[in-house]
C-alpha cells in the first residue's frame, strides 16, 4: 500500500498571469513540515507570493529554483510518509493530467494515474473503475493483471520492458549551424529532439546527431505532425533573416503550435525575470533582476542585459 498524498495545484494568484516562476524552494525533498510553513515562493509579473501547505507530512516537488509553472498543473506534494522507493511514483503524479485526475487538492480521493500505468491499461482493456486506489500506479495495474488474468500476456511481457520516454519532445526549425547550438542545449537539458523541418533538399532525408530531417518548411506539415502527437513543442534555430524568423513564429502560433524557451544551463536569469516563449538563450548570458524578455528572440553567448531591461518581441 502506498503511501497516502494531498497534490496542491498552482493556483492563480492574479488576472494577469497564467504562469509564475519559483523563485525559491523553502524545504528539500523527503523534508518534514507543518501546516501553515510557507515551502516555497512565486513570483508573478506584478509580485511575489508565499506558498503555505495545509498540511502536515513531507515535502516532494519536482520544480527548481528559476522553473516556470503554468495554473492548474501540480506544484508540490505532501505525503504521510517519505520513502525513496516511491520517489520515482512521486514524479510520475507530476507527470499525470492534472485536469483528468485532480479535482480539489484537499480531496483525499481524486485519483491519479501515471503514465506507466495508463499504458498499461490502455494495451489491456483495462476499466479504469475497477481501481479503488487513490494513486494507480504500473504496479498496481500489473498485481490486478496477475490476480485476474490478462488476455495478452505477450503485450504485457512488451510493456514491462519498454523504455518510457517522458522528456519533452522538440521540433526544430531550420538545420543550419545554429541547429548544433540548439542540439547542445537540448541533449544538456536532457530533452529529446524529434525531427528537423528545413528547405533546403540537400539536407533534406539526412539526420544530425541522429535528428532526422522530416521534410521542409511547410505549416501544414507541421501542424499535421503535432496533431498527429509527433512532438510537443516546436523551436526555431534560424537568426536571420529577421523577416523570416518572424514569419514562420506568427504563423506557427496563429496555427496553436506550441513554443518553448531553451536557455543553456550556464546562462544566467536574475530574480524577478519575465520571459516570454520562443526564445533561445545560449551559455553566459547574464539577464539582470526585474529584466523582461518577449517572444522569439534569440540572444547569443556572453551577451549582458542589466537590471530592469526590456527585450520586446522579434
């Protein structure tokens, strides 16, 4: 039996924002706290906001100091016990549909499913109702699968040794040199590049670094790739022309395409910092504090934006 947990969800602390960035993380995983102790803080556009947990127990969260969180996905978690061996059970709840499986974070009953479990279900048919659980987990889905039998024990046999691939998924636009800037970011942040889309027919049907090159520039190829759940965000390498770099982001977004932000791990971001998406940020920049960043930029190494700066949208 695993151990009981309360999930908090980040809340909306104002109306205008819908994301805020941890700016600081009060207590470690595995550490004990009480009801009113503030375990972390957010900061917002307009102010910073303390985060107190209902709840006594143990503190896990899955977010680290400067990591953006959008309302309504999981923020931290409190549970009665801490164990190790559940450590990855705890990540895999942060990982989960929020909207599907949490409906008060004070509801001890909301059901969460992790994605290793979800699989499973999905490959064997499975009644999700059958489950009294609060957290369904692989495990439990495989002890009812052994208790009651599985029509396909082969499939099942398949799913205990895939390898469960959660990172991220980026689509990159553009296979010039900048593309290995970019691939040095995403391999550094342990995400996972799926494909290259790029005009130019010689590069075209060839891979770097083992990223294919899909096909060219086009929008409706794109946007069939994402619907067809090809990758989960998209990210242009292209710095110039300006004119096209603009062109292919506003399309792409009128298109509801996802972007995301890739900043190198040796950049540095001041407190109090609003950045837009789209944006690449490559090793040591330095962005002062209170410093706000639009959309689709892309500032190159040793760049220096001081305190209180404003970089508008490309």
């Amino acid at each position: 039996m695993h151990n009981k947990f309360k999930v908090v969800v980040c809340e909306q602390l104002n109306v205008n924002d819908d994301s805020y960035k941890v700016i600081e993380l009060r207590f470690k995983n595995g550490e004990q706290v009480k009801k009113g102790d503030i375990v972390l803080c957010l900061d917002s556009s307009k102010a910073s906001y303390d985060v107190h947990t209902d709840f006594d127990g143990y503190f896990f969260t899955t977010f680290h100091i400067n990591d953006s969180i959008s309302t309504n996905q999981p923020l931290f978690l409190i549970t009665e016990q801490f164990s190790d061996q559940e450590v990855e059970i705890y990540s895999d709840v942060f990982k989960s549909s929020v909207k599907e499986n949490i409906t008060d974070e004070k509801n001890l009953t909301s059901t969460v499913i992790t994605e290793k479990a979800k699989k499973i279900i999905k490959e064997n048919n499975i009644d999700v109702s059958i489950f009294t659980e609060q957290l369904i987990t692989e495990q439990t889905v495989k002890d009812y699968l052994k208790k009651n039998g599985s029509n396909d024990r082969k499939g099942l046999i398949e799913l205990e040794n895939a390898n469960y691939d959660l990172r991220k998924r980026i689509a990159i636009i553009g296979a010039g040199q900048a593309l290995i800037q970019l691939l040095d970011i995403i391999f550094d942040c342990n995400l996972q590049p799926v494909c290259v889309y790029d005009d130019t027919p010689e590069k075209q049907n060839k891979s770097y670094f083992g990223v294919p090159v899909k096909n060219k520039i086009d929008f409706t190829i794109i946007k069939k790739d994402y619907e067809g759940n090809l990758f989960d965000f998209v990210i242009i390498s292209v710095g110039a022309p300006i004119s096209f770099r603009k062109r292919v982001y506003d399309s792409l977004t009128q298109l509801n395409i996802p972007f995301t932000n890739l900043i190198h791990p040796k950049a540095q971001i001041g407190f109090n910092c609003k950045i837009g998406t789209g944006n690449i940020i490559l090793p040591f920049v330095h962005i002062g504090p209170c410093s706000e960043i639009g959309n689709n930029n892309l500032i190159s190494a040793n760049c220096n934006l001081d305190h209180h700066n404003y970089l508008g949208n490309l």
